[in-house]
C-alpha cells in the first residue's frame, strides 16, 4: 500500500502504482460548487461550515473528512490574496477583483458573471502604468512553507492553487470578444498586454518555489482555449500570441523544482495537445469528454499518455447529472480503461460538480473509482 503522495507521484511518471489516483477537492475545478457540496455533505451526515476557495465560482474547500471519505490523494494549498488597489465590494452582490474586473451575481444565479472590463473600449496607452495587483508579494507566502510540510509530513500529494494564467486575465481584463478581436487586429496591444500579466505571473511562480517549492508536487495552472466545438482562436494565432508566454510561466516554475504542471482548459483543444506537452504541461484537465473530439479517451492515450498524464474525464454534462449511479459506474470504469493502463490518469469528474448532480452520483463515482481503480485493472 502506497501513500497518496508516493500513489500520485508513481502514475504522474507514467507507472502503474496501486491504485489510480483520485482527485477531489485538489483544486477548483476538481472540487464541487457550494450548493452541491452541501447537498453532498446532508447526504453523508456531516455538519460543518461550507467554505469556498474562489467567491466567483464558488468553488468549495472541501473537509478532510469528505476527501478522506473518497480517497483523495491530494490536499490543496492556497497563497494568499495578491495586494491590490482595485479590489472592493460594492453592493448587490457585486464586486471587483485584484485586477479591476467588476463581477456581479444575479438573483438566482449560482456564479458571478463579469459585467464590467477596465480595458474594454480602451487600453491605457501605457499598460506598464496600470495598477497592477502585487502578485509576488511577500504576504501572500506567509505560512505556506508550513502549510505545505504539514500536507508532505501526513502523507499527501501537495498541489498549489496558484492563480497562474497569462490569456485568461487578459480577457477579464477586456471581454472574451474584444481580447479575441484585439489577438487578430492590435497583436502589438495583445503582445504587450499578455507580457505585462506574465511578467507578473512569473514573479509569483518564483516566489512561490522559492517559498515552498521542495514541498509542492503540482502547481495548477489554468487558461480556457476552447469552447464546446473547437478552439476559441487558431493553432497559429495561439502560437504566435500565447504559446511563448505560457511557457515562460512554467519554465519559471520548474526553474528550482520539479513540480508537474496541472493545466486546466475546458473545451475542445484537442489541436493544443502536443502545444502543451512542448511547454512543459504534465497533467491535462478536464479532459471535456463532451467537447468535440474530447470523447475519444482511449485515443487521447494512444496518442499523448507516453508524454502527458490526464486528469477528468468523468462527464459531467450528462453523465453525472442525469444518469443512474449504475451509469455513473460504468462511466468510470470506461475512463480507468482507456487512461489508466501504464499511469498516467488521476480520477476525476470534468470540471466541479454542479448541484443538479444527485449525492449518490458522486459517491458512486469515488466509491467505483476505489474499487475499480486497483492495478492490475481489470480486462
């Protein structure tokens, strides 16, 4: 019997240790919406105070005793708030983040929603003087070389939820429209707005390894390149535009240490795939199995499990919420025999858990993951 950690660290170097490993709760987008985890929680008995990682989208932090319930290898760790003169609530349920984007939650509504950009209509005529949020500030590391010993010294893989992304902020920072439109008519804007954010961004991954970096196993790293049915802009445009800044985020944070990168995109990325194994990605999620050419999970092995491992692909756009827990099990099963064989997989559902999902669809899925993750797999 391994540990978590020494579980996680055997499948992310493509070796078939005891069983696969499971994420929940590891980062956001492995984790559960709030009205879901306490659907989950009055299901399972337990009574405590829910928490969220991200008030945005309402991420769940989720207790040890539900991760332990379900056999979660991995125990998250969180820097804290980056220092910024923009950041403030206002009312309604409404408010604006490090970087100046104003978010507003609906009646009714489970996330927030942007509703108003601070480059939209017109960028500054010098980016470098925007207020910047303070990325790297020291009082964002306090604690965390603790926090992460602690996570090592019990057994666990340790995995930060860094924040890090380059063309993501850019369109919080303008809208998804107007930052497309920018990438193909303004690329010298673009350039210079994608080098301001990384800049910052590689700072923060510095301080971070240099912090805490021989106690981190996977740094989460997330840029959203595709939509439903394909990418959200060209291979070449990503090539030119973002590729080279993503990869100076993650030489950055592999400079010091040999953490794994976890890259988070949703979407139909499949053209991406050899992109992000070149700059360094070693663990893709979500793995959107209901995106276009996303499903095909035994293909997405034959083809990238040499070189990349592949966390997700449980679906959760239909799957987890409308089928029977006997359809949840098959659905698990079917991953584990595509992506598990030789390493290289950790269990998940794509994307957090949304609460029209019923509380036994998620025990069925961790409990099969349990019981049918066991190497040798069954044929």
């Amino acid at each position: 019997m391994l540990t978590p950690r020494e579980r996680v660290l055997c499948a992310l170097n493509h070796e078939e240790p005891d069983r696969v490993p499971i994420m929940f709760g590891g980062s956001g987008a492995t984790s559960m919406l709030a009205p879901a985890y306490d659907r989950l929680k009055a299901h399972l008995g337990i009574i405590s105070q829910t928490r969220v990682s991200s008030r945005t989208f309402q991420y769940t932090l989720m207790d040890e005793a539900v991760m332990a319930r379900f056999g979660s290898d991995f125990r998250p760790l969180l820097p804290g708030p980056a220092p910024s003169t923009l950041a403030r609530e206002l009312p309604e349920d409404t408010l604006v983040d490090e970087w100046g984007t104003t978010w507003q939650r609906r009646p009714g509504v489970q996330y927030y929603e942007m509703v108003r950009w601070p480059w939209r209509g017109a960028a500054p005529a010098d980016p470098a003087s925007y207020p910047w949020p303070d990325l790297a500030h020291p009082s964002r590391f306090e604690g965390l070389r603790a926090r992460a010993k602690a996570i090592r010294e019990a057994g666990y893989a340790t995995i930060v939820l860094s924040g890090l992304a380059s063309y993501e902020i850019c369109h919080q920072l303008m809208g998804l429209e107007a930052w497309l439109t920018t990438l193909a008519a303004q690329p010298d804007l673009a350039h210079g707005l994608m080098r301001q954010v990384t800049d910052r961004a590689c700072a923060m991954a510095a301080r971070l390894m240099e912090e805490a970096g021989d106690y981190i196993d996977v740094v989460v790293m997330a840029d959203d390149l595709g939509s439903q049915n394909g990418l959200l802009m060209s291979p070449k445009m990503y090539r030119a535009m973002i590729k080279p800044y993503q990869a100076e985020i993650i030489a950055t944070l592999k400079r010091r240490h040999p953490a794994k990168v976890f890259y988070h995109s949703c979407g139909s990325i499949y053209p991406l795939i050899n992109d992000l194994i070149e700059i360094g990605v070693d663990l893709l999620n979500p793995v959107q199995v209901s995106a276009k050419d996303m499903g095909d999970t035994a293909r997405l092995k034959r083809e990238f499990g040499a070189r990349l491992s592949f966390c997700g692909g449980v679906d959760t756009q239909r799957v987890l919420p409308y089928g029977t827990p006997d359809e949840v099990r098959d659905e698990v099963r079917r991953r584990i025999r595509d992506l598990a064989p030789g390493g290289g997989y950790v269990l998940a559902a794509v994307h957090a858990i949304q609460p029209d999902v019923p509380p036994e669809n998620v025990c069925a899925l961790y409990e099969e993951g349990l019981a049918a993750g066991r190497y040798p797999l069954a044929q």
